[in-house]
C-alpha cells in the first residue's frame, strides 16, 4: 500500500480502533489474493461492510454535516 492510501483509509475510518483497523486490512489482503485485485479504497470500503464499519462512518458523517 502506498501512502495515500493510508491517509485516505484515515479519513475514511477516523472513530476506528487498532484492532478494526487489523481485522479489515486482514479481511481486504483475503479478498484480494482471492480475487487477484490490488488493494484500493473501494476495495477497503467493500470489505468494510462485513465488519460493520461503514454504518459507524455514514453516522459520524451525519453528525459533521
């Protein structure tokens, strides 16, 4: 993963901890070895999902506008 990624992964996921930070990038290095596709954020973003992590951003969004 380039840098940018990582700060875009950053803002993307601010209220998360290490420990679902760990469990997505671990979820997202599966899918993508399965699906033969480089890590990006749309990739992070999908996967995200599963752990239940893209309802906390939509919420903490809400809360910013």
């Amino acid at each position: 993963m380039d840098a940018a990624l990582i700060d875009q992964l950053a803002e993307r996921f601010p209220p998360c901890h290490g420990r679902d930070i760990k469990g997505l990038s671990k979820l997202t290095a599966k899918f993508c070895t399965h699906k033969s596709v480089a890590p990006t954020l749309a990739v992070f973003e999908r996967c995200s999902v599963f752990r239940g992590m893209d309802q906390e951003h939509k919420e903490t969004q809400s809360v910013r506008q």
